[in-house]
C-alpha cells in the first residue's frame, strides 16, 4: 500500500513538472526568434508617448544613416554641453543587441576612442592599446595603464618611485614636497565649483535681509581661503565661477566690511548678536576639503566680527543633504557645488529656480530673468540676464559665495601635453610619456566600464578612453564635436539635428552609424527599451541630465 | 593611680582611633607602590586642571590667524631647545584652526576629571540605589532589576553609548549621561553582592531585633560596610569613563568644537598622523597618562581594601 502511495505521489509529481515545464518552454523559444532579428539591430527611433512624463527628451530619431534628430520637451541651451559627457557615449548596435545591455559591456565596452581596452585586471589595473584604426588623431602612447589607490600618500610614493606617471588627488600638505621635487609637477585642477555658507530665510533672524547681508559683509573669505583651501583656489567673486562662459557676469560680490556689517547687525536689532548653529557633514569634496576646519573657523569669525554665537553641528551626510536642500535647517549651513558642464544654468537654475526651497521663499528678482536666460542657446546673448541675476542674488543674500577650490594632481614632469581638464578627465592620448608606457593612477577602481549607468568619477575616467559620444570636452573644458561634425538647433532650442562623421569605425571593426546613436540614447533614455539593463538600473545621469527617464511603468 | 588610669584610657582610645577601618586602610594604601604613583599623577592632574588658566600661555579656543605670524598645524617650537627666538612659542605646536595645542591638552585635562568624576558619581549613585534594593528587598524587586541589569550588560558597552547618544544627539552633556547610563550595571552587581552578605551577618540582625527600621539598616548599618569595593570599581571606573567620552569624541558624538577634548582633538587631526605628528600624539599621550592614573590608583586601592588579597 505504502509504496502504491509513494510511486502514485512520484507520477503525479513527474507529471506536475513535465507540465510546469511545458507551460515555460513557450516563452523560452522567443529570444532564438529575436536573437535572428538582433543580428541586425537597426532601431530608427526612440520616442515618449508625449511630453507628459515630465522630461526633456521626446524622440531621437535617425533621419538617415549619418543624420540624427533630438527632439525636445523644453527648450535646453545647455544641449551640447551635456552632450560632451561621456556618459552619453556611443556603443555599436549590435553590441548593444548582443549583450542585453548587460553582462560583457560592463567590463568589455566598444567604442570610437584613441585607447581599445585590452585587459581588465580586477583588482589590479586596467590596460589599453592604442587603437590604430582611430579617425583622429593617434594616441602618443602605445600602452595605457590605470592603476588604483585610495590613499593619497600611496599614489604620490608611486609616484616618487617612479612606477606611475600621473597620479590624482595629493592632499594639500603633499603640494610642498611634489614642487620641491625636480622630477615631479604638480597639475591643478581647474575649480568648476562653488563652496557657500547658506542661510534659509524661513527662520529667524535669517528672515530679516540687513541679517543677511552682516553675514556676508561680515565674513572675512579671504582668511578662510588663504588658510584652508590649497593654493590657486579662488575668492568667490559671484556664484558660477568665472571659468564658465557667462558665469561671472554683473556685480563682484560684497568686500569684507566689518563696520559696515556690525551697523547692519544693529540696525536689525541685534547689536549683541544672535544664537544660531552651523551644520555641516563631515565629507571630502573638492569645495570643500576639510569641513571641520572651515565650520570652526566660520564659528570663530562669527563670534569674533558680529559676536554671534554659532554651534557647530556635524550632521550625518544623507540627512544634511534631505534637510539642507529641503530649506529645514534653522541656521547656516555649508554646502557646495560641483559643476557637470559648462554652463550657468548648472549653477543658478538649479540653485534659484522657483522651485528649489533650499534658501527659503523663492526670489522671483532671480530667478524671472534665469527663466528667461535659460531659453536662449548662446550664453553670449544672455549675459545681460545672467547679470541681473547675480545682482539680484547679491542684492537678496540668500547665501554667502566662499571659494571655487582648486585640487591638485601631480605628474612626473617628464611627461609632454599634461591635461586635467575641468569637467571630464584627463585626456590620455595627448600625453606622450617619452616611452611605449603610461601608466595613471587614481584614487579607486572604477565600478564597470559602461559608463551610461555610472556616476562616480573614476568609472567615467576610464571609460573616456575607450568610448566617444558625439561631443567631448577639450583640455579647456568646452565642448566641441567629436563623432558629431555638428549638431544645430531650430529657432526655439527643441530639435536638434547632429550631422554625423562617415568612415568611423568601432574597435571591433564595425561602423559607426546614426542607428548606433539611436540604440545607445535607447538603452539609457527608455525604461521600456529591451536593453534598459546596465549595472545599477537607475541610470542616474539620464534621468537628472534630461529630467526623467521617458516610458517608465506607472 | 587615677591618673595611670586615665592614661591608659586615653592609650586605648587612641589605639582604637588609630585601628580604625580608615587608618588601617589609609595605612596599607600608603604601602601600595601602584596607590602612590597613581595618586601622585591624579593630585597632579587635578593641580592642572585647577590652575590650567595660569598654565596654559592662550585661551584654548582662541584662533591665532592674524594675530601671530604663523601657519596652520606648525610643529613644536620652543624656545630653550633652540626655536629662534623671533617666532612665537607653542610648545606643542598648533593645530589645524592655528590654536595653540599646549593650551587645550591643559584645558583638556579639565573636561576629562569633569567627564570621569561626573558620570561615574551620577553611576554610583544610581547604581548603588538599584543595587542595594535590590540585594535587601530581594523577591522580584530584585529579580527585576537585576535582568535589566544584565539586559545593559549584554551589550557591548561602548556600542550602547553609541546608540544613546544617537538618540538623545550628539553633545558632550548625552555623551556623558549615555557613558553614565552604560557603567551602572557593574556597580548595582558590586553593591548587591555586598549587601546580600553583610545582610545577613549577626550585627544586623542585632540591629534589627534592637528595633531599626528598613531604611535605617539599609543605609545606617549595611551600606557603610559595602563602600571599600565601590571605591575600587569607581577609581577604575573613572579611567574607563574617560576613556569611553574620548572615544565618542573622537567619533564626533561627544564634545563638540570648539571644546579642547582630547578625544575630540584626535579625532578632528587623525588624517594628518603622517604629516603633523604632534597634533595626535599629545592628546593621545594625555589620555594615556590620566587613563594610567586611576587604574594604578585603582589597582592599589584593590590591594589594600579587599579583604581577600590580604594574607
């Protein structure tokens, strides 16, 4: 009876899975139909339903086989700076098809650039080799090499012994040694950035504008950067640095005024000054390199210029972040900025649009003429708007500008065409080393080589090499074209045609065409895009660049 | 003969002065090598923390930027040892907001002994109150107790202080109650012990059946007599107190800048071990020794109250 039971339990379940089995296998079959279409994977368009989602980004289209169309939501002067981060580089259709999006393209990618990667050596090092097939001009050296170390001290004696060649972020203390040392120079990183000390007009008595402006009057910046930023960093004289086309227009900020502030401290009622806290987090940034040392001295000039009487308070970094840029904070905050392009509009209008509450009431003197600049696509005819902005900005003090810093890397002064440009990293194949050799090293192992679904530096450094998009930025940090001969814009900035370079040819051999420009645009832009896999699957950059990602579910 | 008499009454009140439990104790700490030094340093730490003001050459909070002709995190200058006598002396150094290192290691000395006298003080006090309730009432007052008690001391005690003053916030005044909060299991098990055995000695039933209400033999008659253990736990407990608040310091949940705290001092200049030595070495070093002096001190007092040790 028992094993009746046993073998008709056995039956039932052999033929339970046979039928499991045979309910899978249908949809099984499908990918061999579509692993036969993939082969040619020629996709000619991606597009949203309508603008409704929310976005920047309503189609990209392949006119033809060199001719490729953006058309846009909302107007965006700053198109081609974005353009030129690498993040929206090229990859073959196929490639694309082939791998899913997935899998073999975080660690094998395919691009246009001078470098084709030759090994990744996980854990150790990546190596390139020049390409030889390459449309411009070829890269100096032969061999590429990026190591990785996360202390400055290991990179620079690295350095110093002579096995790496460039080697990025030396702590300002290592500047002295790498100047004295003949053999060694130091390369500045030119300062995109922005360190403010921020008051949310909310809360008393920040609420009050002759506060405000004691504050900004009443701290001496020049002491903070002479004696807490590295050398080369710059007194903020607006809030976009100078360094961006159109960013410092209109009035320099106020001088260092200490009567002047103390009268408008009293003429606001608080001669004897005021208790308020300064909260700040305890991260490196380039802004901002040692947060404690600039909130205790802040804390110090404030007690001492307008004995206000400021607490300091180390906030953990995802909580500032919510409650700083939610406008919650009731007292001075420390934050900055880092530039993602070349543009004002990354600086002010994220900053002092109508929607951002992070100072407070909004002020429609700043940000009225920022909507209007922002529809112009030179910034050289929106510069009077640009100035009226700053003025305004400078007029309503919602913050006070510090410090564009500057951080160092060093390089072996042997080295010929030295770059560290601005906004991407540095150019390798202009570096000529004087041998077969180049080897860089940075500060961590990048995360995966397809940077469309990457955000951290050091993945976008090592991908750079290897892959192209239509722009890319020079050594100055200005965008200029690349796999694109040019891409102009209609009168109201919404369709952009890209006119495309023939006889470019991929490292696997293939050729780059509008219809590889389409599947890589696709597989990050498009939620519901079969290849909308990457590493991470949240695509940060396209969905922040372009203001969401079009065809998401819900 | 009455005056023999009287003579020999006063020799024996004077022995019996002289026998007493603090002279005896008093006695035998002196002979303790460890007692000595250990109290030797503390006396000179207290004499430090109390004239820190003529010690100390700057007000440790002041920052010397434009005042003096000098740079951040400047090493060591001293004047004897052959610092030109043209630059400002600090003799050890200033630290990274240019504030003269000397004179916040002496004022550090005050917000230590505060730190370690007060919470082990609020410890004791609540402590001994569960303890000794505990010990006397027994039943499942005691039971009670005692399970929390060793609910506290399941946790790693320095974790458990993390996770109070995540909750109060930071501040050296939470940093001091959540340390306070974390020692009082070992001195509520010191006093319970204590009390359970004195409570059953002859004295205290005689005082009992002399008519002495609870509260009196609790707090007249036993608790007296369960004090010499608690010294000892507290001196060593003092060093640890201190030890713990420089470690939430040092994690930037204790005292916050710009208080010259030791543990705060370390913590704000640890990245800077390799290229400014001193900026680390010199709190470091004073906790060390402030540390080094209760437990000296606490060993000593060890061997000469507890009963057991003695031959």
């Amino acid at each position: 009876m028992k094993k009746k039971t046993i073998y008709l339990l056995l039956a039932v379940l052999l033929i339970g899975s046979l039928a499991l089995g045979a309910c899978q296998q249908a949809p099984a079959e499908e990918p061999t139909e579509e692993a036969a279409e993939e082969e040619v994977y020629q996709p000619v368009s991606v597009e949203a339903d309508s603008c409704d989602y929310g976005g920047k980004v309503l189609s990209v289209e392949a006119l033809d086989d060199y001719t490729v169309e953006f058309n846009l939501c909302k107007p965006d002067p700053a198109f081609l700076a974005k353009m030129a981060f690498n993040v929206f580089a090229i990859q073959p259709s196929e490639y694309i098809a082939e791998t899913g999006g997935g899998g073999k393209i975080l660690e094998q990618p395919i691009g246009t650039g001078a470098y084709q990667l030759e090994a990744w050596n996980r854990g150790d090092s990546i190596v390139y080799k020049r390409f030889d097939d390459y449309w411009g001009e070829s890269a100096e050296a032969e061999t590429l090499v990026f190591r990785w170390s996360t202390e400055s001290a290991a990179r620079l004696l690295e350095l110093q012994s002579g096995t790496v060649d460039y080697v990025t972020n030396i702590t300002e203390e290592d500047i002295e040694a790498v100047e004295d040392d003949p053999e060694l120079e130091v390369v500045p990183l030119p300062a995109p950035n922005i360190m403010y000390v921020a008051m949310t007009n909310t809360f008393e008595p920040f609420d009050n504008l002759d506060v405000r402006k004691a504050i900004a009057m009443g701290l001496d910046r020049e002491r903070i950067v002479e004696n807490f930023y590295p050398a080369g960093s710059e007194v903020a004289s607006h809030f976009t640095p100078c360094s961006i086309p159109g960013g410092c227009e209109g009035e320099s900020w106020y001088d260092f005024d200490l009567e002047a502030a103390q009268q408008l401290l009293a003429d606001a009622g608080y001669e004897d000054g005021f208790e308020t806290a300064i909260y700040y987090r305890d991260v490196y940034r380039d802004y901002l390199p040692r947060p404690g040392d600039v909130a205790v001295e802040i804390q110090t000039q404030l007690k001492e210029n307008l004995n206000i009487d400021a607490e300091v308070v180390v906030m953990e970094s995802g909580e500032f972040i919510d409650e700083s840029t939610g406008g919650r904070l009731d007292g001075i905050y420390l934050l900055g900025w880092t530039g993602d392009y070349p543009h004002p509009t990354n600086f002010l209008d994220f900053h002092f649009s109508e929607q951002n509450p992070q100072f407070g009431d909004v002020f429609p003197s700043i940000y009225e003429p920022l909507e209007e600049a922002s529809q112009i696509e030179d910034p050289a005819d929106a510069l009077g708007l640009y100035a009226e902005a700053n003025n305004a900005i400078k007029e309503n003090a919602p913050m006070v500008p510090i410090v564009h810093s500057t951080a160092a890397y060093a390089a072996k002064a042997s080295l010929e065409g030295v770059n560290n440009p601005p906004f991407g990293s540095p150019i390798m194949r202009l570096i000529d080393p004087g041998k077969d050799t180049l080897v860089f090293m940075q500060n961590a192992e990048p995360i995966s080589l397809y940077c469309a679904d990457e955000t951290d530096g050091e993945s976008l450094a090592a991908c750079q090499q290897v892959l192209e998009g239509l722009y890319r930025y020079n050594t100055e940090g200005r965008a200029e074209p690349a796999l694109a001969k040019e891409c102009t814009a209609n009168d109201d900035l919404t369709v952009w045609t890209c006119d495309l370079q023939e006889g470019v040819k991929f490292h696997d051999g293939s050729d780059f065409d509008a219809y590889d420009v389409v599947a890589s645009f696709g597989a990050g832009i498009d939620a519901s895009n079969p290849y909308h896999e990457g590493n991470t699957g949240a695509w940060e950059y396209y969905s922040y660049l372009w203001d969401g990602l079009m065809n998401t579910e819900e | 003969m009455s005056t023999e008499l009287n003579e020999l009454q006063q020799k024996t009140q004077r022995d019996y002065r002289s026998n007493s439990l603090f002279w005896v104790t008093l006695r035998s700490i002196v002979r303790q090598r460890s007692a000595i030094i250990g109290g030797s340093i503390l006396i000179f730490l207290v004499l430090v923390a109390i004239f820190a003001p003529v010690i100390a050459p700057y007000d440790p909070e002041e920052v010397l930027i434009g005042k003096e002709d000098i740079r951040k995190r400047e090493s060591p200058c001293i004047h004897l040892l052959g610092c030109p006598e043209d630059q400002p002396q600090h003799i050890l150094g200033v630290d990274g907001n240019v504030r003269d290192v000397f004179s916040r290691v002496i004022f550090g000395t005050r917000v230590s002994l505060f730190i370690g006298f007060s919470t082990v003080g609020f410890a004791i006090i609540v402590g001994t109150l569960l303890g000794a309730i505990g010990g006397y009432v027994g039943g499942w007052v005691d039971n009670l107790i005692m399970r929390v008690m060793d609910v506290l001391l399941a946790f790693p005690s320095l974790l458990l202080a993390i996770a109070i003053v995540t909750v109060l916030g930071r501040g050296l005044q939470n940093a001091l109650l959540a340390i306070a909060i974390v020692s009082i299991p070992r001195y509520a098990r010191v006093i319970r012990g204590s009390v359970l055995s004195i409570k059953e000695q002859e004295f205290v039933s005689a005082s009992r059946a002399l008519g002495g209400g609870n509260l009196h033999i609790l707090f007249r008659r036993i608790l007296p007599n369960a004090i010499p253990p608690l010294i000892v736990q507290g001196t060593l407990g003092i060093g640890a107190a201190i030890l713990e608040a420089a470690a939430l310091s040092f994690l930037g949940l204790g005292a916050q800048p710009p208080t010259p705290e030791w543990g705060t001092m370390l913590g704000s200049e640890r990245n800077q071990v390799f290229t400014a030595p001193h900026l680390v070495f010199y709190p470091g070093l004073a906790i060390m020794i402030t540390v080094l002096a209760f437990n000296l001190l606490g060993d000593g007092l060890r061997d000469a109250i507890d009963p057991r040790l003695k031959e």
